[in-house]
C-alpha cells in the first residue's frame, strides 16, 4: 500500500500498517519525547500518567483511544509541571479550531487566521 492509502503517513520498514493512524498522533508522540528529552519529566513519570489514562474505568476496552489516553496523560503531565495549564491547553486548542474553520480549503491552517487573535493576544498580555 501507498502512503497516500495510509492517509499520507509512512510506513516503517517491515510494517504493513503506519504506526500511527493520524498526523496528530505522531505529533503528540513526537511532543512527549522532546518534552522527556528537554528533561520535564522522566520516563517513569510519563509511564505512570499514560498508565493511569489507559485504566481509567471510561477508557475503551479494545485500545482504539489509546492516543486520546496518551494526549490527556500529556496534559496532566504538563499541569502538573506547571508547564501548560488545562485552560491555557483549552484556550489554545479552542483558537485553532476557529483558525481551522476560517482557513479557505486547501490552505494551510494558522493560529493567525483565528478571528479571535486579537482577543487571544490580549488575555494572555493581561
């Protein structure tokens, strides 16, 4: 199969599937290890906030939110560094959504293009 039939990820050597079945997986994969390598936090302080995502009573059974579990652990994780609290996280996340839905199709979405950006700017300068 193509990387075009994975949704554009590539495939690793020897594998018939991407080890990721979104972009946005990767990312925060790819975040959790520059963060650990950065040194906010060590790896068994990751181990145990992604193991108490994945038993939480709500998570999915067959594994299939496994990455929504990975990208809460690494939210905790950061609130409780203080690197990134859940309504900054919120806030940011909410922003690029609206960028997302003003950006014309088949242009490349940027924090810029929230209408709000202004507001944005101003709460966090206050």
């Amino acid at each position: 199969m193509s990387a075009r039939e994975h949704g554009g990820l590539p495939l690793a050597p020897g594998m018939d599937e991407p080890a990721f079945s979104e972009p946005w997986q990767a990312q925060a994969f790819a975040m959790t290890v520059s963060l650990h390598q950065a040194g906010l936090f060590s790896w068994g302080e990751w181990a145990e906030a992604l193991s108490a995502e994945v038993k939480r009573p709500d998570a999915a059974a067959d594994g299939h939110d496994y990455y929504e579990r990975w990208l809460a652990a690494l939210e905790k994780l950061l609130a409780a560094k203080g690197a990134a609290l859940p309504a900054d996280v919120d806030t940011l996340a909410a922003a690029w959504q609206r960028a997302a839905h003003a950006t014309p199709h088949g242009k490349p979405i940027l924090l810029e293009n929230d209408p709000d950006a202004g507001l944005l700017e101003k709460r966090h300068s206050l």
